[in-house]
C-alpha cells in the first residue's frame, strides 16, 4: 500500500523536479528505489546516489513539494518552510538552491532557515536572528 502512494506523490515530484531543475531531471520509483532520469546524459536513468549536493536539494525539495500536495489534498499551499542544512552545498550547488527556490516561490511563499551568508545574501527579504548569550536572550536584527 505504502509502494502506491510513494509512486502517486513521484508523479508530481517528477513534474517539480523537471521544473526545478530547467528540464534536466525527472524523477522515476521503480523496484523500490528513486532514480532521476537524466536528460544532459541520453535521458538515462541513474541511481540517486550518484547525485551531486545541488541534485540531491533539488530532488529532496521536489518529494517534499509532492509530499505536502498530497497530504494537503487539492488545498492551496500559501507557504512553505525549509530548514535545510545548506553549508555543505559547494558555490555551484548554492547558485542551484537559489534557482530553485526562486522559481519555487512563484508558486508559495518559501520560509528558509540558513547558517550560510553567500546564501542569505541572496535573499531579498531575510530576518536574521542573534543567538541568545549570557547577557540577553536571541534577538532579531
């Protein structure tokens, strides 16, 4: 049963991942394992282990996208949030990670939590937090 709504929620994943990715990627559940469909290498298909850091946001983002759609039944989503831990993201993959959130935010608003100044940088709108210490509690900046 599990198998069926993991293949019914890939079928969206793939569409936003296609999207996400500037038609590049699509996403395939067969066998019980993911696997991108990768259109800069003949449209094979590849283990998603073989997945760059900017690959594996842009195809975890898609199957929490299609994740949220499904629970949310039809219901419009006005607003998702995302703490992801992006420092391990290289420049090549942050500059993925924007892309993809900013064509993302076309649809939603997109909350995102980020220790990762070249990231936040490019953020229009940011609320940066200072972390509490003896002296005072956290405060917004």
């Amino acid at each position: 049963m599990a198998e069926e709504y993991i293949k019914e929620f890939t079928v969206t994943a793939s569409n936003v991942l296609n999207r996400l990715s500037g038609g590049n990627y699509t996403l395939v559940y067969e066998n019980n394992e993911f696997k991108i469909r990768d259109f800069l290498n003949e449209n094979k298909e590849r283990k998603v282990k073989t997945l760059s850091g900017g690959e594996t946001f842009l195809a975890s983002l898609s199957i929490a996208v299609a994740i949220i759609r499904y629970i949310s039944a039809g219901k419009s989503i006005e607003f998702f949030f995302l703490d992801e831990g992006f420092g391990t993201l290289h420049e090549e993959a942050v500059e993925t990670v924007v892309n993809a959130l900013r064509e993302l935010s076309k649809d939603v608003t997109v909350g995102l939590i980020s220790h990762v100044d070249d990231l936040t940088s490019r953020i229009p709108n940011h609320i940066r937090v200072i972390h509490a210490n003896d002296s005072h509690g956290s405060l917004i900046d």
